[in-house]
C-alpha cells in the first residue's frame, strides 16, 4: 500500500538538473512515497516459543521511503533499524520500538526528502532480559543478536535480488548500501559490520557450560552455526534435540556486503570484532548512556535493570576504526562548510576520532540516552521513557536530528563517492587541474603526476568505496609506497589550488 507522506506537491519547476547538484546532501524533494509493509524475507522467530513450543516462520517487513517524482533509477539505499530491546512494545517497557516511531520516520523521511531510497526494517525480536541467571541473559541476548545481524543482511540481498531479478522496481544502485541503526538497530549495524565470521561469536563470553548427560558438563558455543544458520542467514538451522528449524535460506546467491554502518546509541557486542576489513562507521552517543558504554562496560536491560554482558560503545569503536584507518576517508567531509557546525561539536569532544559525534548533555541531565526519541504522552511506556529523556519533545528531537543527519550524511556521499559528494565541496570542476597516472595498468608501483602540489587524493574502487586517501604531500608528483590495492579498476581524485582531477586505474 503506498500512501503520500506530505500534502505539498513537489515543485514541477525543479530542474533535473538542479537536483542532481544537490540531492544526496540537501533536501531537495518536498514529498515522499511510503511503501509500507514489504516482505524482504522470512525466518524463525522464537517470540512465541513458551508458548507454541516451537519456532515458527515470520514474515520480515519493511517500509520503503522514496522520493516522490524523482526521475532517478540509480539510487543509494540506506537499511534503517529502530530501537526497541529485541522485544516487541510495548513489552520492552521502552516509549519505542516499531518501524512508526517518531524518530525513526522522521529520519528515514529527511533521507528520502534528500534523495535516497530508504528501507525501515523490522527485524526478529525474543530473548529473556529478566532470565533469573546472567548466564541464561546472555546466552538469549546473543542469539538475538545474530538473528538481527541475519536479517540485516537478508533485507540487503533483498534489494540486491529486486534488481537482478525484478527490474530493480525501487530504483537502487545496489553498489551503495547503508545501514543506519538507532539503539538496538544500532547494535545491529555494529554486529552486521564486523561479523565478518562464525568464529567471531565464540568467545569466552560467549560459551557457557552445559550437561550433556548426568554429571558431564561441557562448554558449548551459544551460538552454533549448524543450529542458529551461519552468519548472513544463508543456511538452514535445525535445532539437533527436537529437528525445530530455526533459520531459513533467503536470496542466498546475493551478496551481504554494504560500504558504511551509521549507529546511534547502540554498543558493539565485542571489540574483537572490529577489523581492518570492515566498513566506514559513523557513530552518535550520549557519553553518559546508563543503558550502553561509551566506551567497554556492562550491558544494562533498561527498565529492569539488569546486567547482562560486557559490550564496547561507539568510543572504543570508533577509536578501534581509527586506529586501522577505516574512517580515513572522513577527513575528506571537514571542509565541507554547510556542516562545518556539527564537526566542529563533534571534533570538539571525540579526542580526533574521525566519525564520532559524542552527544554531551548538560549537568543534571546526565542520563538521556536517546536525546533524539520523542513520543505521544499516551505511550503505554511513557513514565519509562520520561526517566532518561524527561525534557523530551519534537522539538528537541528533531534538533538533535539535524545535529545527526548534519553530521552522518556528508560523510556518507564521500564514502559512497557520490555525485557532488562533500570530498570536495568549494573546488569547482576546471580543465586547468591535470593528472597523470602512470604505470597504467600497474603492478607494483603507481605515480601520479599533476600540474599543481597535489594536496589531497583518494582512491575509489567501482563500488564508490574509499580504498585510499592521503593529504599533505604538497607535491606535483607523488608516487604511492604503500601497499597496492587489490587487482581492479578504480578511480583516482586528486586536489590541488587549481581544482579537482580525475583518472581511471588499473591494477593488475
């Protein structure tokens, strides 16, 4: 069912043109299309398995946002996934937790408004946060988790799948994906974006003692591959005590894969998980969250209260990311004026790690988790909520909704390379800057020479994704000493005072 998000019509003198300069980083449709209610796949929930006794099929859902009247057939997709304690509400004793929470819509239809197309994804909830042990907390925690990180990526093979198989019916480029979460989606995007194995999830925090016949106790993995699916949710799980399936297979001939997770509020489940490999993340936290670390610490259930496991929060992650140099390509968005405001705020208290943007409240208010949330006063958990956002309003949450989509979105269209991304915002295209790239194709070495000192230069690969960046060298020929990227095609952009230049590389 589609429905009409605004009453305004979208002004029929805007020029195809005039949005392509600007879309992706300004809001440049007035109106946008919801698709609501989209099966991207279907898995084993455990939501009613006191009751039935079994794990049954779900329908996974979606809502589809996209910009009404864009002519555009090639657009990035950003997954959106809201908070809600892997439980549904109001149960979750939380104000939120559903695909129509305020923040949650209020988000995904800015980015739509901006030009992307944007999923607001259910996900499988159920796990037992008031289990009268931390060992049984844990062990239903995780497996939840890992069901998040699965649908995470069956609702990308979805859109992957939509295209190759159904004429890309919303207009995607599936070479340029999102995921943004908000708290518990937040955890998510994080898990999604650094499970890069099975092997991740068997930790020692992870394993917990069990009986296998009188007086033999063994450790066993909470999360077993052959019982909970692998990783990306491509393989059947069947449970060996009683044959209860507990994954389904979905678009399996797809890929997983996505270029930058966004995370608000959320907490990775180990810091181990973090890699070289992984994507580009952003991250937004209150540095006084009472419910997830900032940096590592205990796991909170909100609303009960309880200690569950040791997690690390968007501080250590994106410290981790920096130390790798996965969010290097960020640099690329600090001159980017329009939101120079919210870097300043964010570079004025995350100690120059590239991507996070620390939500400082004020003294007396230390504990507002979710600065950005709002609600109507008859929510069944609105005490609950008003005890970590007592001053909440729309007001409020739409202000710090700037402050997020103002600081996230510039960053994105770099990692993404999008037209008229914010890398390199204020140089206007001219033939006066020249580059010259040789060995082309290469092998071991590769020089770059322009008419001017080189100032900056990045290195695409056909994805959109930052393989490469330098700045400093302050020199007309520079000749890359680093490690070579993988064999491929790419492109290189350089910066100089004379302007942009761009060339294609092969590496062989």
């Amino acid at each position: 069912m589609k429905k009409t998000f605004t009453l305004t019509a979208l002004m029929a003198v805007l020029a195809c043109s005039g949005i392509q300069a600007q879309r992706y980083l300004n809001e440049v449709f007035d109106e946008v299309t919801v698709t609501t209610n989209v099966t991207y796949g279907v898995n084993a929930t455990v939501l009613a398995y006191q009751l039935l006794g079994e794990a049954i099929p779900e329908d996974l859902k979606l809502d589809v946002y996209e910009p009404a009247g864009d002519t555009e057939t090639n657009r990035p997709v950003v997954l959106y996934f809201h908070t809600g304690n892997f439980l549904p509400h109001p149960q979750n004793q939380s104000p939120g937790g559903l695909r129509a929470d305020s923040a949650a819509v209020e988000i995904c239809t800015r980015l739509a408004r901006m030009g992307y197309v944007v999923a607001s994804c259910d996900y499988r909830l159920g796990w037992n946060p008031i289990a009268p042990t931390q060992d049984e907390r844990v062990f239903t925690l995780i497996n939840a988790a890992y069901r998040g990180v699965q649908d995470c990526r069956t609702a990308i093979r979805f859109f992957r799948r939509s295209v190759a198989e159904e004429n890309n019916p919303y207009g995607i480029d599936p070479d340029k994906v999102v995921v943004w979460g908000q708290g518990t989606g937040g955890y998510i995007s994080f898990a999604a974006a650094t499970i890069n194995n099975y092997d991740d999830v068997v930790l020692p925090k992870f394993i917990r003692n069990v009986e296998v016949s009188p007086g033999v106790i063994v450790p066993v993995p909470m999360v077993l591959e052959e019982v909970n699916g692998d990783i990306y949710g491509t393989s059947v799980g069947i449970n060996p005590n009683d044959g209860d399936t507990l994954c389904y297979v979905n678009h399996e001939d797809y890929s997983s894969d996505f270029n930058v997770a966004v995370n608000m509020g959320g907490a990775c489940g180990d810091i181990s998980w973090v890699g070289a490999e992984d994507p580009p993340m952003i991250s937004f936290q209150t540095p006084t969250d009472p419910f997830a670390p900032y940096t590592t610490g205990t796991l909170i259930v909100p609303g009960v209260n309880l200690p569950v496991v040791e997690v690390s929060g968007s501080y250590d992650v994106q410290a981790q990311l920096n130390l790798f140099g996965n969010n290097d390509v960020f640099l690329l968005a600090d001159n980017y004026a329009p939101g120079e405001p919210y870097t300043t705020a964010a570079n004025a208290n995350n100690n120059g790690f590239n991507g996070l943007y620390p939500l400082v409240r004020p003294a007396g208010q230390p504990a507002d988790s979710a600065p950005w949330e709002w609600w109507a006063a008859a929510n069944p958990n609105n005490a609950n909520g008003l005890l970590t956002n007592p001053d909440m309003s729309a007001e409020k949450g739409r202000a710090f909704i700037d402050s997020i989509i103002g600081y996230a979105i510039p960053r994105v269209t770099c990692v993404l390379n999008l037209p008229g991304n914010a890398c390199f915002v204020g140089v206007e295209e001219t033939e006066e800057a020249t580059l010259t790239v040789f060995p082309n194709p290469a092998r071991e070495n590769v020089t770059f020479r322009a008419n001017a000192p080189i100032e900056r230069i990045a290195i695409y690969d056909l994805a959109g994704k930052c393989v490469f960046f330098r700045e400093g060298m302050k020199s007309s020929l520079w000749q890359m000493n680093e490690a070579m990227p993988a064999r491929g095609m790419y492109t290189v952009e350089i910066l100089t005072d004379r302007g942009r230049a761009v060339e294609k590389l092969i590496i062989e």
